[in-house]
C-alpha cells in the first residue's frame, strides 16, 4: 500500500487501541528471500538477507536523490549497526560511506585502527565509485564515555594511520563547542 495509507491506517488503529506501539512484521520477506534463493533457514542466511535489505535501503534513497539531481553526492553514517558484518560501506553504491571506525563508548585503539585499516584497503571491493570514510563518535555530552581532548587525538591517529585523509564525525555542533577538541581537528586538518 502507499505510505499515506498505511500512516492513515496506523494513525486509526493507534486511536482505535489507544497505543503509540506498533511493530511491522516482515518475516514473510526474510521467508520469501531464501526461498527464492534456495538457502535453508539457517543464522548465516537470515543474515544475508538482512545485509541484503539494509543495502537495498541504501540503494533507493540513493536512486531517489540522483533522480531529483544527478550531481548530488550522496553520503551516509552507517546505521544501523549490523553486528554480523559492521562494515558493510563498501557493499553501497553511494558517493561517500562513514563507517563507525570510534563509537561514542571508548573502543579499544587497536581495534579503532583494524577498522580504520579495513575500512581503507576495502573501500572499493564492489563499487570503485563509492569512498568509505572512517567514522568518529563525539558528542559533548558524553552518550556514554565521555571523551576529552587526548582520547579524540588519540583515535584520530589510530585512524590516520591506515592511510585515509578523511574522516567523518559526529557531532560537529559540540567538535565546534569544545575548544580543546576543535584544536585536535585543526590540528590535523587546518587549511593552509
């Protein structure tokens, strides 16, 4: 059905029951996929599908946009994280893909490195067209792990060390907002 009427119809039955909660069950897709590729019911196949609707997602946005204007670039942060394959960038065919390379909680700076590394060396496995930019998580805040000034430097060398010139960040309103952090950006990445 077309999204008005199925928001119409959410809209209706959220008044009829009185309920904010809804859920959309799709498992007859993730059913008809293996059938229609012949795989058994297994972990591994159900999370083919998944990768392949996460992709698909990707890959209609992007078609929307290039319709509306073909020199439009396209970039995303990955999300949602797919655990079994967290890295999955490389699989779009988009212009720019970040992937999480520091979450907001403090990961190890070795494995901030191993994904930067693999982010880099795998970037144009499927698509030479799409750039994969290693991604980091701030925010003032502090979601989870509050990270000051020396842990940002910290994963932005980790990061640099594979080789990339680019990265992608989130939050820039508190990169700007915190001083001390701002200095590390510019640090590595003033114009001249």
């Amino acid at each position: 059905a077309p999204r008005d009427v199925v928001s119409r119809s959410i809209i209706m039955e959220s008044r009829r029951l009185g309920s904010n909660n809804f859920y959309l069950d799709i498992r007859y897709k993730g059913e008809e996929y293996l059938k229609k590729h012949d795989l058994a019911d297994t972990k591994e196949n159900r999370n083919k599908f998944y990768l392949f609707e996460l992709t698909e997602y990707y890959r209609v946005c992007a078609e929307h946009i290039k319709k509306i204007d073909p020199a439009l670039r396209v970039m995303a942060h990955l999300y949602p994280v797919f655990t079994p394959h967290p890295l999955y960038g490389n699989q779009l065919k988009i212009d720019i893909a970040g992937e999480t390379c520091a979450w907001y909680r403090l990961w190890d700076l070795e494995k901030v490195e191993k994904y930067a590394k693999s982010v880099r060396q795998n970037q144009h496995k499927y698509y030479s067209t799409t750039e994969c930019v290693p991604f980091i998580g701030f925010t003032k805040n502090g979601l989870i792990d509050k990270k000051d000034a020396a842990r940002i430097e910290q994963e932005l060398r980790a990061i640099l060390r594979s080789g990339t010139d680019a990265v992608m960040v989130h939050e820039l309103r508190s990169v700007l907002a915190v001083p001390e952090v701002l200095a590390v950006f510019q640090k590595y990445y003033s114009a001249e």
